[in-house]
C-alpha cells in the first residue's frame, strides 16, 4: 500500500524528487533532465572512507562543482562510516575485482537516500546510473536486486537508461515525462559527452568509481585489516591510506613511510599504543609497529633508508607517552631490547 508521502500531487504543487549525486558527469546529467521537467531536485551526497576524490575535512570538490553547474541545487552530504565498514567487511553480495562491495554499497546509498527523500516529502529517487556501465553493479539483475533490497523498489529512476527498463512508478503516475527519459547502455561515454555538450555542462572532474577499495594494493591491505581488527573504525582508515604495510609471521604490523610527507603523517596518525621509530640524526623513513618486535621493524627501517647507515645513528621511539633516544644498532640486538623494553613498559 502506497504512503501518503507517494499519492500523486496535484497540479499546482511542483513534484520533489532526491537524486543520488556524485559529482561525475552522469549524475549531473540525470539531475539537470529532472531539473528540465520542472522537478524540483534534491541532491544527496555520499562519501566514505575510501573516497580516492575526498578531501581530509570536506566533501568531494566536484559535488560543489556539479551543484554549480546544475544552478545551486539544495544538496545533502552524507559521511559513511562505521557501519558502512561493518558492510564492506561482510557484503551479501561479495565483492568485485578487489574489495568493493559495489551491490551492497549502492544498496545501503539507496535506503539512506530514501529515509531522505520521505523525511523531506520528495515523491521518488533519481540515480545516474546507465545500464551495463559496470560490470558489478550496473547490469540489470544487480539493478534489481538494488531496488527490491533498498526497499525503494518502483520509486527509483534513471532517467539516463530509464527507456531500457519498465516504466517506473514516477512514470506511470505522470511525474515524470517517460518520452524524455534516455536509453543509454553500456560502457563508452560518448553520448553522455555530447549531452554534456548539448546541455552545457563543461566542468565535471571527478571520474565515476573513484574508490580506493578497486585498487589491488589497497584491497590487499584492508582485507589483511579486517582479518586482524575486531572492530574496525574509520578513525583507522587514514593510516590504512598511509605507507608500505608489512604483517609479520607473528601478526605484528610495519608500516614504513614511503616519502617526508608520509613521515609526517605517521607521527600525526599513530595512536600511543602503537610504536613509532624516527630517524633522528640519519634520513630514513619513520616506522610505526603495532606489536612488540622492534628489532624487525627496525630491520625495515635499514631496508627502506638509501644511504648508508653509520654506527652512531640515533633514533626516537615513542609509545605510551614515552620517548627515548636509542642508538640505532642496539635496538637489533635481541638481550639490549628486551631489558629495553621492559624498562619503557
């Protein structure tokens, strides 16, 4: 049974809809062909900690760009966090070419959107998603199992494919003008280029997909972060993005810096029960150790510093609010750094 919230409006009320934007051409252009119909359009904004086109502290620039471009379109930003990382632990629907949980991902967006759309009265949603544009989530089974899952199913429109699917609730009701709605499929870009061109829309800089968790690399270390954290926290996230990772036979974790700017931000992101190792009068890389076996990460630290090393180099350790100068060389012999320890405990 419909909610009120879906009964058709009458003439003189203008039709809200809530459009799922990203920032990428395709969901500026689905918002500006609602806009074209005299809809009028809410953006919704989602960010996560895998985000590779967000800023520290801010939302993806070309969201701000893309609600220029539309005329200053009301826009909602949304950060995913903790549960969002409890999902890309254990998606339903497995994974893509490396961690991307691309279904499930688009399923909690949906339901997000939807508790939005109701909540300002907004009579259906609207993505930019094109049929066969992604081989996990853009193919027409997986757009069903979206819709049905989301809870959201009839009210979901994508005005850019609409023609390639059965007409949606917005269309049959009369909301939305079906004969304007586009029958684009499969991955090359051209016609959404030319439409961008024909609508005059000419900045759109963030690419469709930017998310950290297609990148092998970067799958590889999260996998191995789920496989050792019990419970996982965004807050840990930014030095997941930082440093070469390391996991020791022991299940101790090395994390070397790769360049000055990761440096700094190791001795901004360790927390105090974590290890960190600075080379003090050598230029090397800073180390941070999640467990106890200083020797191998200092072994690392030699591994990734090019010049060589003398016998009087020094480095800082700090964890648990201590910090000690240690000559470098002393920290590899086994007898010095467990009588070492125990004194820093």
């Amino acid at each position: 049974m419909r909610s009120r919230a879906y009964n058709m409006q009458s003439a003189h009320v203008k039709i809200k809809t809530v459009g799922l934007l990203s920032g990428g051409l395709d969901s500026t252009l689905a918002a500006k062909l609602m806009m074209e119909q005299e809809i009028d359009v809410y953006a919704i904004n989602f960010t996560s900690p895998f985000c590779t086109c967000t800023p520290k502290k801010a939302g993806c620039a070309a969201v701000v760009t893309a609600v220029k471009e539309l005329g200053g379109i009301a826009l909602k930003q949304v950060a995913l966090r903790d549960e969002y990382l409890e999902m890309v632990r254990n998606p339903k629907h497995g994974y893509g070419s490396g961690m991307n949980p691309c279904i499930d991902c688009r399923i909690m967006k949906i339901k997000k959107a939807g508790e939005y759309m109701r909540r300002i009265g907004a009579s259906f949603l609207f993505t930019g998603e094109v049929l066969g544009q992604r081989p996990m989530s853009q193919h027409r089974r997986a757009m069903d199992i979206i819709d049905l899952e989301s809870g959201f199913q009839g009210y979901i429109l994508r005005p850019l494919s609409a023609a390639n699917f059965e007409p949606t609730i917005p269309e049959k009701e009369g909301w939305v003008d079906r004969s304007k709605m586009l029958g684009i499929s499969g991955r090359s870009r051209k016609a959404q280029i030319a439409l961008a061109s024909q609508k005059g829309i000419q900045d759109y800089p963030c690419p469709a997909g930017g998310c950290l968790l297609t990148d092998k690399n970067f799958a590889d270390k999260t996998r191995d972060y789920f496989n050792y954290t019990e419970h996982p926290s965004v807050k840990d996230i930014p030095l997941l993005k930082t440093g070469r990772h390391f996991r020791l036979e022991n299940g101790d974790k090395v994390i070397i810096a790769r360049n000055g700017n990761e440096c700094r931000k190791l001795i901004d992101l360790r927390r105090e029960s974590d290890h960190l190792l600075v080379p003090l009068n050598f230029s090397g890389p800073a180390v941070i150790l999640q467990g106890s076996s200083l020797p191998a990460a200092v072994e690392q630290m030699l591994y990734y510093t090019k010049k060589p090393v003398q016998e009087t180099a020094l480095i800082t350790h700090a964890h648990m609010g201590n910090n000690k100068t240690v000559f470098l060389y002393e920290t590899l012999n086994k007898s010095f750094m467990s009588a070492y320890l125990q004194a820093v405990q």
